[in-house]
C-alpha cells in the first residue's frame, strides 16, 4: 500500500476510515467471493450480493457430474484450481478490518462498494472469453460500475471476439478497466 501511495490518497479523503465512495461501484470479474470478514461480513458488508451474478461456461458433453454444483449470486464454491482467488483479490481492492487479529488490514480502497461477478474457477480464462463478455455487459449495462477489475488473463492470441467487444463497450462507456499487472 504504501508504494502506490495508497495512505497519502486515504488522507485527502478523510482517512481509511471515513472515506466515502458515493454512488461508485467497482465491478469484480473473477472466481466470485466467499464470506470473509475482511469483507464486512461480521457487520454490514459492502459487497453488492443483490446484483452480484455467475456467468460460468456450461460444463463439456455429457461430464456435469464431475463438476461442482455451482452457488449463484457471485458466490465461489471453493473449488477449481483457484478457488478462493476472486476473495483475496477482493480483499486487496476493497478490504477492511481495523480490528483483525494480526493488525489493521485495509485493501487500497477500503470499504468501497464491490460487485462480484463469477465466470471461473481458474485464472486463465480462455475457456470463459464469452463469459467475460456477459459480466461485461451486467457490470456495465445492468449496474452502471464505472470501474472494472479484471486480475485474470488469457494466454497470448486467442483473445476472441467477445472479449474485445466487451473491453470496447466498456472503453466506450468511460468504464476504467485495471488489470493484474503482466497478464493479456
């Protein structure tokens, strides 16, 4: 935090405390969430669970029963290579918990309003480009976040159609779009 300057920024708001966020929503493209506490969920969340949505790619052929039934709702079943990943990067953007057991944690925009949404369970996404796409479009279209975070990628030149137009909807819209640093 403190080599992106992330406290400097808290103090022009009025601390991490006391910052408010307004209407701002940032949407969440990953693995969904889990209850974590460092997500408000042992007092009032800001985690935006009534639009929160899962979007996942249908399961091959006739092979639905070796895979998890899914939750719903942005919600991560903890399975799948990366499970658990979309709440430790929910975490890192939005966290907040003054009081945790080990000291203060605070992700860089502590307590802003955060709208998960599930295409996978796994951080390469090649096989969900046109999951990503409806995300884009529910985060965009449907709840109107003006930022997006993406900490996924796709390996390099197999990027398809509907996940271009999703990144050009959202650029058209003056949605931000942040990336993890050294994915496609």
């Amino acid at each position: 935090l403190d080599l992106v300057r992330a406290p400097a920024a808290w103090q022009l708001l009025g601390g991490p405390d006391h910052i408010v966020w307004g209407d701002t929503i940032v949407g969440h493209i990953d693995t969904g969430y889990t209850r974590h506490p460092a997500l408000g969920f042992e007092d009032e969340t800001w985690i935006d669970q009534a639009r929160a949505q899962t979007f996942m790619p249908q399961p091959p052929g006739s092979e639905t029963s070796m895979f998890s039934t899914e939750l719903g709702s942005g919600r991560d079943n903890l399975t799948g290579v990366h499970g658990g990943h979309g709440t430790r990067i929910a975490g890192t953007i939005c966290g907040y918990a003054p009081a945790a057991a080990g000291g203060a944690f605070y992700g860089v925009a502590p307590k802003v309003p955060l709208l998960p949404v599930r295409i996978t369970d796994i951080v390469w996404i090649n096989h969900a480009q046109r999951e990503f796409k409806q995300a884009f479009d529910h985060a965009v279209n449907t709840v109107g976040v003006r930022v997006i975070n993406i900490s996924l990628g796709v390996f390099a030149g197999v990027v398809v159609k509907p996940m271009r137009d999703a990144i050009n909807m959202a650029y058209d819209a003056g949605v931000i779009v942040v990336c993890a640093a050294g994915n496609h």
